[in-house]
C-alpha cells in the first residue's frame, strides 16, 4: 500500500534526521561533540516537519504509533489501518538507526560511553523513577495529540470528529507548525526522560541497538523499554479525546 511505504519512508527520514542529530551531539571527535540541548530539539522539530513535508499527502505522515492510534480510538482513523501503519512505523525506524550507525561508524567505534551511544538509539530518563517516567511521556504526548488534532482544526478539516491529515499536512505551513509543536514539547517537557513521545522512535531504533555491533555498547536497557511505548500511546488517546470532547 502507498500508505504502507509512505509511513516506512516518512518514519525513516524522522530517525536519521533526528538520531543523526542526537549522534552528531553525542559521539567521539564528531563536529557536533556537546552541541547541547538545543541543537537536538531543534534537529528532532526540524526532522519531524521535513517527514511530513515528504509523506504528508499520502499518508497523512503520522510516523507515530502514538499518533495513529490516538486518531483511531476517537474514530478519526480506520482501526483496520492501524497495524499496516505501526508496522510501516516500526520498519522505518529501525532501518533510520541502522543509516545513523552507518553514517557514524567510526564515531561509534572511538566512543567508550556506553550511555552515550544508547541514549542515539533510545531514550532514557535523567532521574529513574518508573512512575514519574512514565507520567512525563503521557504528559509530553497528550500535548502532541491535542496540538496536531488542533491544528488540523484551525485549518478547516475538522467538522464531525474526522481529521484527514493527508489533507491538513501536505502543503503549506502546516508540517512546519507541527514541527514547532514537537520542538517546544523537547525544550519544555523533554529534560526528564528525553521525550520519546513515539514508541517507534524508541523501540525499534532501541532494537538496533541491540542488534549492531557497536564495539562499546552496554545494555539496551529493556526494563525501561515499556515506558515510551505504553506512556506516548496513553498520552495520545488522551490528547486525541481531549481535544475532541473540547470541540464536540
């Protein structure tokens, strides 16, 4: 399906652009070495307009299961479509991380912290305590389902409860703005555990991890995995709701 190749592009462009950033910032003798905070907000908003600029009149460039399922449990998405978009989602993601290592691989070879090279692939939490974790990314993803079903909005899609965000984020300005969204949500809610926000961004990338071999890489640190898989799709049936019992 279209649809189907288009979350796989889309969600691909997201990771190289935004891990890319976050291993630009991170790794040894990188030209990027301890760009900070800012620059990898601004990489991941910047990645996130730039894949919906690519996808967004094919498949509505969700590249979130978070996203797709939100839409869904508000009946603005068909759920018979939501595994072909997850699936599309998750294959993007992790063959995004594999160009990010390749991209960098002498950089992975010359970084000894373990840490550091994770926190390219996935995300981590500043002060580890599960709940609190937990509640940053519900919190952080029910800004971004309540700002993307809002904008879809002021541009006119959403009447009756639908959204068709092929329509919403094809042209104009409107993939820059969800980019500002994402981009205030790092700099605003990000310090805590990273604003995963996405639990393709973090889990198949997270599974790359696993999988390459980085010459010194730890763990891929599984028993924090659930956090940003079951706190972005918390927070995006959430966000979706809020904003449709705001409107409706």
């Amino acid at each position: 399906m279209p649809e189907f190749l288009a979350e796989i592009v889309g969600t691909m462009l997201l990771i190289i652009l935004g891990e890319g950033v976050c291993a630009n910032a991170s790794l040894a003798r990188s030209k990027g070495k301890d760009a900070g905070w800012m620059a990898v907000t601004t990489g991941w908003g910047l990645a996130v307009a730039l894949a919906v600029y690519a996808v967004g009149r094919i498949s509505g460039a969700h590249i979130n299961p978070a996203v797709t399922v939100g839409l869904a449990s508000t009946g603005a998405f068909p759920w018979a479509l939501v595994p072909v978009y997850v699936a599309g989602q998750m294959i993007g993601a992790f063959l995004g991380a594999v160009v990010v290592w390749l991209t960098y691989r002498t950089h992975f070879d010359a970084t000894e912290d373990p840490d550091a090279i994770l926190g390219i692939f996935a995300t981590g939490p500043a002060i580890r305590s599960t709940p609190w974790n937990l509640v940053t990314e519900i919190i952080g993803t029910t800004v971004l389902l309540f700002g993307v079903v809002a904008l879809g909005a002021n541009a006119g899609e959403l009447t009756d409860g639908t959204l068709d965000l092929s329509a919403v984020y094809s042209v104009g300005i409107n993939p820059l703005l969800v980019g500002f969204l994402v981009w205030a949500i790092g700099l605003a809610l990000g310090g805590p555990t990273g604003y995963a926000i996405n639990p393709a961004r973090d889990l198949a990338p997270r599974v790359a991890h696993a999988l390459l071999p980085i010459r010194h890489k730890g763990s891929s640190d599984w028993g924090y995995a659930w956090v940003p898989i079951v706190g972005p799709i918390l927070g995006g049936v959430l966000g979706a709701w809020l904003f449709r019992l705001l409107a409706f």
